[in-house]
C-alpha cells in the first residue's frame, strides 16, 4: 500500500498543508478534512492533447497509485463487506465473450442503497450524513491553480470538487463511487462533470480503470453520480468492430461509431481532444435527459478518450428490467452459484437485446449526435 508520506517522497508535486490554504479552502460540510487531488492548470487546458496523456510509458501516475492505496487500505481494515477478489469470473462461451462473475454478497439493489444511505442531499448537512461521509470518503478531486497537479494531505475540501467514495459492496477491484458537489448541484449531468470526471480518467491513467454513468427513471436521486473500478479484462463492447457515423476532421478530431455485432444498440465516441469529446457528449445526454422517459448508461474507458453511450428502450420487454452500465459493457452479476454456472451467451443476450433502443429511435439518436457534433466548435 502507497502511504500519502510515501507519495510525498516519491512524487514532488505533493505538497503538505498549510493554514493559508485552509483559509482558501471552504465547503458545505464545515468541519471535515480530508486528502485533496488538486488538477494542475497545464492538465487541463494546454498541451495537442487537450488534457489526456500523450503517453503510458511514465510509470505508474500519483492519482492512480493514491486512489487505490486509500482503498486498500480501507479493505484491510474491514470496511468491505467481502472481499472481492475471491469472487470467481469468467469469460462466457461465444463469440462475444461476455464476461461473468460469481459474488454470492452481491445485491442488484446496491446502488438504491447508496443513494438513500449515503447520497441525502449535500445542502444542508444532516448529521447522518457527516458520519456516513466521514467513514467513506477516501478523499477529494477538484481543479487547482498551480501548473502541475498536486495532492495536499489533510486539507478543508474546497466549495466545488468531487468527491471520491469507497463503495462498501465492490464490483471489481478499487470500486468507488464520484460524487461531484458545489454550492449550486443540480440533480443531471453536466459539462462541468463530464469533464471533471473525463480528467479523472485521463490522470489515473490506467488501462483498467473504466467510470460509469447511469440516468435510470426508476430511480430519482437529488445528486448526479459515477461509479469507477478496475476491471481486468477488456469489455466485450470494447473489442468490438464498428461502423463509422461521424468522423470530425482534422480540427475536431471527433469520431462516432456505432458498435456493429452486439446484442446493445450502442454508439462509441472517441477523440483526443477533452474539451470536444466531453462537449458534445454532455450536449446529447442534456437533449436526452429533457425526455422524462429516457434511459441510458455511460462507459468512460481507454483514459478518457472513449465515451460509450448505451441508450435503453423505456420499458423493456415484460419480466426484464434496465441494464446497468457495466452489463451494458458486458460484464454480468451473480449472486447465485447455479445460475452462475449455467450462464450461456444466448441468455445474456437476449437480456440485452430487450432492453435495446428500438431501429427507428436508434437512428434517430444517430441523427441527433451527428447533428450536435457537426455544431461543436473545435478547441
């Protein structure tokens, strides 16, 4: 395990606390402190990359070497409620390689737990929750003033940041919930938190780590959330071929494909350049989010340069339900050791094709990111 002292000696960009950064550090929860990631300036807005890494052959990054030191460091001490990497996986006969795993622990209601537990709402604080926050919170990102990215240890979070929190009943390895805060936070997705959450990606820097979003009707939270891990294997979706839809041009260096052979209707977003690709994502999931009935899933993978989005029919075939956003990937639950081992590609997807976007309202989303990425600026 990575101790913050340790990052201190090996990464120089790790400051200590200060008061005067206290002073210019406030948040709504008055009182709690904790490790604060601060995005560097130059990460952000400069460089041809626009905010991704331009390689992988540094070695490992101080976000991704933190972020899962803080988290096993909280499984050591118990606060899982299993341990998930004696939970069994395996890859599903069949062409498409579905990906399975045993967790005989797990509960589909998980997330409906976190979001009546730990997501009430941020303004103003409940005392519950202060203690629900302190227990989880590994620690906090927010966008910094400084030209390099930093870690200052024990600090007041900041107004606006996200938060990262441990998820007590894990997927995969290093499963944490983001849960973006600030004084104005609306219940929807939005630029400022795609980007944030792209950034997070891009700076973890890790082939494995994957963040999900999920806009699901038959849940109402007051707060937008993401859930992030590392999966061992590569997604189904993601080995894939796929038509082109949209290719941006030299400028906007945007391409959308749809995913051709998979049982999901679903659309791939892929550039190097944050400021467009999280722009004209952002752009369609607010039009899809103005349609009360609307249903879709995020898969943020390859750091931060692909978007996967998988929208769903709104109601899907009787006896089904929606999809989560890692089954929308292809990677499945079971709680059940018979159902585990009877598992079949058929089955699963037929799963995934009741609850697939109709051809006539596919085409029509088509339609409309075309439309919405033909109108992005280029940066």
């Amino acid at each position: 395990m990575v101790s913050v002292k340790q990052l201190e000696c090996e990464y120089p960009r790790v400051k200590s606390n200060t008061t005067e950064q206290c002073k210019c550090h406030q948040m709504p929860p008055i009182g709690i402190k904790a490790h604060l990631y601060q995005f560097g300036t130059a990460a952000i807005g400069s460089g041809s990359c626009y905010g991704f890494s331009s390689s992988r052959e540094e070695g490992q990054s101080l976000l991704d070497a933190f972020l899962l030191s803080q988290w096993e460091d909280r499984s050591w001490k118990g606060q899982l409620a299993y341990d998930v990497t004696m939970c069994e996986t395996k890859i599903v006969s069949g062409g498409t390689r579905l990906i399975a795993q045993l967790n005989e622990q797990w509960s589909s209601n998980v997330l409906t737990e976190f979001e009546n537990n730990a997501l009430q709402p941020l303004c103003p604080f409940k005392q519950s929750y202060i203690k629900t926050l302190r227990e989880n919170l590994l620690f906090c990102v927010a966008t910094g003033e400084k030209e390099c990215s930093e870690l200052v240890p024990s600090v007041i979070l900041p107004k606006d940041g996200t938060f990262i929190l441990i998820n007590v009943n894990p997927v995969e390895y290093g499963h944490v919930f983001l849960v973006p805060y600030d004084t104005h936070q609306r219940p929807f997705l939005g630029k400022r938190m795609l980007q944030l959450v792209a950034q997070i990606a891009a700076e973890v820097n890790n082939c494995s780590f994957r963040i999900s979003y999920e806009h699901n009707i038959s849940r109402h939270s007051d707060h937008t959330y993401f859930q992030a891990a590392y999966f061992a294997n590569t997604f189904p979706v993601e080995s894939l071929p796929t038509v082109n839809v949209y290719t941006g041009g030299v400028n906007k260096g945007l391409s959308v494909c749809e995913i051709a052979d998979y049982p999901l209707k679903a659309l791939l977003f892929m550039s190097k350049n944050m400021g467009v690709l999280v722009g004209v994502v952002t752009e369609i999931c607010l039009t899809l989010q103005k349609d009360e009935d609307t249903v879709f899933s995020l898969l943020v993978s390859d750091s931060g340069t692909k978007i996967f989005l998988f929208p769903q029919a709104h109601r899907p075939v009787s006896g089904s339900r929606h999809l989560s956003a890692w089954e929308c990937g292809g990677y499945f639950m079971y709680n059940r050791k018979s159902e585990f081992d009877g598992a079949s590609e058929m089955e699963l997807s037929k799963r995934m094709e009741s609850a697939s976007l109709g051809n006539e309202d596919f085409e029509a989303l088509k339609q409309l990111c075309c439309s919405i990425a033909m109108k992005a600026s280029p940066f």
